[in-house]
C-alpha cells in the first residue's frame, strides 16, 4: 500500500468538505423553500418551526465548513517545509490609558409576596 502525502492528504480533506458543503447548502436551499411555502399558507401549517431549527443548525454547521475550507486552502497555500519567518514578534503596543480590573456582579430579583 502506498504512502499518502501530506498535500494529498489535504487535497483530499478539501474535496471532502467540498461536497459536504454542496449537500449542505442543497438541504438549505430545500429547508428555505419548504418554509417559505409554510409561511405562505398561514399560521396554522406544521413543520415550520422545526424546519426553520434545522435551518439555522445547518447553517452553523455551514459556516464550520467553510472555516475548515478555508484552513484546508491554506494548508495547501503554504509549500511543505516552509517555515514560519524568523522575525520575532513585536511586543503590543503599550496603551495609555489606566486599565481597572472587571469586577463581576451578582443582581438578586426579589420575591413578590
């Protein structure tokens, strides 16, 4: 059996969550149509509200997607055996004004009688 490179390695996450992301994005566009057609035919169709939960938690795992892309791109972007610069990092710059610590505070809502 064959090793697999690292860049291979990463082609292939790519590819992966390329089509994760097109059967993502095809499920939303089916949960956006079916909810549109619940809001058109009034308030007393089911479905909606759970559709429009599974929209919105399609939608986080969408945007996870698209970070894991996007991570995946620059993988790709950066040559194997290229190192980081070896420029050491700049301290932050010093702020002027006077920093206080936060302070946490606990409201109680009182009992009616």
């Amino acid at each position: 059996m064959s090793e697999v490179t690292q860049e291979e390695a990463l082609r292939l996450a790519d590819a992966l969550v390329g089509q994760a992301l097109k059967e993502t994005e095809a499920r939303c566009r089916v949960l956006a149509q079916f909810i549109h057609d619940c809001d058109r035919a009034g308030p007393g169709t089911s479905g909606g509200s759970a559709a429009a939960r599974e929209l919105s938690a399609l939608h986080r795992y969408r945007s996870g997607l698209i970070l894991r892309r996007s991570l995946i791109q620059q993988a790709l972007d950066c040559p194997v055996g290229d190192s980081p610069a070896k420029v050491p990092l700049s301290p932050p710059p010093l702020d002027q004004s006077v920093r206080r610590p936060q302070q946490q505070v606990q409201l109680r809502a009182r009992r009616r009688s």
